[in-house]
C-alpha cells in the first residue's frame, strides 16, 4: 500500500514537500566544483545500475545526484541488473577476492572500480557463547563493526560508497548532517581520497566524535538544534552549492552500502541467511538495507531461499519506529530526542515507513531500551565479549535481551546482532557506570588488604 496515495497527509510528509524543494535536482545543469556538467554525462556511468526507481510509484530516473520523486515525493533507490550480475558474482568469485565490503562490488553502486574506502568492511562475526548464556539464547553471533576502517564505525561502509560514487560524479567537495559516526566517516575518508569535507553536527554532540571530525581537517559546523534541524538546513545548503551531500542527493548510493554488512553476515555463516537479525535503527536505512541484502543474495543465488527476521533496535528516548511498531501503526510520529545514544536520535527518521514494512514482511519485532539499560548492555557485552561499543551498540544488545524474554527471538533459535560502533567514541555515556579505580601505595601490605577486602565483600 503506497504512503502517498493511502495515507493522510502528516507533520512529516508536510516536511517532506518543504524540503523537496531544495533538495531534489530537476534535470538543467549542475553547476560544481569542476564546472559545468550535464545529468546526460553523469547517467551514462552505470555498471550493472539499471537505474534510480521510486519506492513508492515506481517510476525510472537517471543515475544522477537526485534522491526524491518528482511525482509523488518518494524516496529513490537504486536498481540493478539482477541477470547480469547472477552470472558475475558467485560464491566462488567472492572467495577470490581481497576481504572487505568491494567483494561484493557487483550489488554495490558504482560504474567502475571504487576509489575511496578499498580497505573497509571485512569485519569479524564473533560467536558470542558467553552472551548467548547471559541472554538465554541457543546460538549468539555478533557482527563487530567497532573494528571497520577507518573510523570504528558501519559508517565507513555507506561513506565508502558514496564518495566513489560522488568522484564518479565529478564532485570534489563533500558533505553530510550527522549524529557523529557519519561526520568522523566523511571527514576521513574525504581527506584520504584528496577532497573537500564540510560536515554538520547537533552543537551538542559527544566531544570525541567532534574531535574524531576536526583531526581530519573537515570544516565542522555546529548546529544549535537536533539532528533533524540540521538535516533540513542541510537540504537548504545542498540545493544552493550542488556539493555532494552524502545522505542528501547522494543518499540512494549512500544507503546501498549498509547492504555490505548484510552480505558478509551471510558469508560468514557459510552462506547461510540467520534466522533473526537485530539492528539498531536511526534514520532505520540500515535494517531495510540489510534486509534487502538478504533479498538480493537469494535472488542472484548466493543464499538459499529461508525463513528469517530483521528485528529493530531504538532508544526510549528516541524511538518513534519502535512506539508506532508497538501501537500496531505503519506510520511513525516525529519526536524530540532525548537519549545518551545520540547516534540513534533521529527523531524524523527518513526511513521509518520502510522499517516498519520490514518487520511485517519479516515477521519481525521491535523494542526499545532506556539510558539505564544502555549502560548494562554496554557493560554486559564488555564483560562477556570483550567488546566495547558505544551506545548504539547497547542499545541492540539490550533491546535484543528484551525480545528473547518476551519470545520474539525463541531461545532455541540463533541470532545475529548488529553491532555499529566503537566505544571510545561515546565515554561520557558510560563513565562513573563501570566502576572505579581502586588506589593504593606501592605497598604490597596494601594491596593484599585490599584483594582480602574485595573478596571478604563481594
């Protein structure tokens, strides 16, 4: 059922119209940072893209730096030549190739060979028994993006994609509105690969995330407001200086790269789809991406044909899909954030109708966990895994505590949890939560009162 034609029309699709007109880029010329261009000479570089295509009416455009309808407002999204690429990328081409997301080129969007981020993806999937225990589960895997390059976060996949594709396009300069991770991806990889960066951030973001921008010599702006506010300033700013905003008019090349986690979950299972997914949810992209990985693997016969779950993680404090999934509703209603995982707090997410078909088709759940709850989360992982994630990560491990208890993920199923990011980027959200430092003098009298202490008190 279309949003557009079915629904009434709401607060956010009244947003959606205001800022179509700046963010959508109708046919003419680009004017950019090397000239003149025409969307004639960006669309003829397609490789197995057959097209952008609207989620919502289904009509056609050119592989252009546009990401909305101009007939219905949906969003866009890349298509591909499924018979082509059936033929190209097989299990056996996969295993030939250098480790890392570009194995699977073939169902990510670019023309030719990718000229930024070759190095990322590639991450470990941990079997996690200890967890598993601690949680009540059968079989327990963590996909450990806290380890991606270059920023410790599944951002660098989306980036990576998205400023090759972008170079393709001919921009040099780059941008982005960001929770953080995204910001420390852009501005990295934009100096990496010799271009311009300007990223836009809530003023009130953690202080390492700012610093993990400003070290790479982006220009980082701060916004006095949240997340949404600066996404709308930087539809306005996108449609003025036809720079290539990565989740603006890039933003249907951008997404495909979450398809990159995806596809290693099920390499890495002996290509094999798991039965239940848990995947934290911000704008939500990242769980209809990684279901449509799931999709694309059986269709071009990477993966067999099998019954599976992509369940959605959110913080209370921001949790607009998982409320309007709990209230039995296909639409979501925008929230002010208010959450230790900022990260997460997207309070308009872009892609939260599309999240929401995710779980019906899948037959999946979703839940949300309070700050309190982060932190255990964040401590359990710690102490059983030794994986240290930042809050978006105890928000997926807490909220996937939540949906065993309750039996949405039966404890004699196995399951796949989608950890995002490192934990150094978030230490405020934890620190005076894992304990204290216990000092003494170079006393080996002291320290033995002290263990005598600890182990007559525990």
């Amino acid at each position: 059922m279309s949003r557009c034609q079915f629904q009434p029309v709401r607060r956010e699709d009244e947003w959606r119209r205001k800022e179509f007109c700046t963010r959508s880029f109708m046919g003419g010329f680009f004017i950019g940072p090397r000239g003149h261009f025409n969307n004639d000479d960006m669309a003829k570089k397609q490789g197995y893209m057959k097209a952008l295509q609207c989620r919502e009416c289904g009509r056609d455009y050119p592989l252009e730096a546009r990401h909305v309808c101009e007939f219905d407002f949906g969003p866009l999204e890349v298509v591909y030549d499924y018979a082509a690429i059936k033929g190209k990328l097989t299990r056996k081409s996969v295993a030939s190739r250098p480790r890392g997301m570009w194995r699977f080129r073939e169902l990510l969007p670019v023309a030719d060979e990718p000229t930024v981020g070759l190095e990322v993806g590639g991450t470990p999937l941990i079997k996690a028994d200890r967890l598993a225990e601690a949680l009540g589960i059968r079989e327990l895997w963590i996909k450990n993006d806290t380890v991606n390059y270059p920023t410790l976060s599944f951002k660098d996949r989306v980036v990576s994609v998205a400023l090759s594709r972008a170079r393709e396009l001919g921009f040099e300069v780059v941008a982005c509105a960001s929770t953080g991770n995204l910001a420390n991806s852009v501005a990295a990889n934009a100096s990496a690969s010799g271009m311009t960066a300007f990223v836009f951030i809530p003023n009130d973001l953690e202080p390492g995330k700012v610093v993990n921008s400003l070290v790479y010599g982006a220009n980082v702006i701060g916004i006095k407001g949240h997340y949404d506010e600066v996404n709308r300033l930087c539809a306005e700013i996108a449609g003025k200086y036809n720079w290539a905003f990565v989740n603006v008019n890039m933003r249907p090349y951008y997404a495909e790269g979450s398809k990159s986690q995806g596809l290693e979950i099920i390499e890495q299972l002996g290509w094999k789809i798991p039965r239940h997914t848990v995947v934290p949810m911000a704008s939500g992209s990242l769980l209809t991406k990684i279901h449509k990985s799931y999709q694309e693997a059986i269709k071009i016969g990477l993966a067999d044909e099998a019954e599976y779950s992509v369940h959605g993680a959110q913080a209370t404090g921001c949790s607009p899909i998982s409320a309007a999934y709990k209230a039995g509703q296909d639409f979501f209603k925008p929230v002010k954030p208010d959450t230790i995982a900022k990260s997460l707090a997207i309070g308009t997410p872009a892609d939260g109708f599309y999240a929401l078909k995710v779980f019906k088709e899948t037959n999946a759940a979703s839940d949300d966990v309070n700050d309190e709850e982060i932190r255990d989360a964040i401590r359990l992982l710690a102490e059983t895994e030794g994986i240290f994630t930042e809050t978006a990560g105890g928000v997926t491990v807490g909220v996937a505590k939540k949906l065993i208890a309750s039996g949405a993920i039966p404890a004699d199923d196995s399951a796949v949890l989608c950890v995002t990011g490192n934990g150094l980027k978030t230490l405020d959200a934890v620190e005076g939560h894992v304990g204290r430092t216990r000092e003494i003098k170079p006393s080996l009298r002291e320290f033995d009162a002290l263990v005598e202490k600890e182990l007559t008190t525990r």
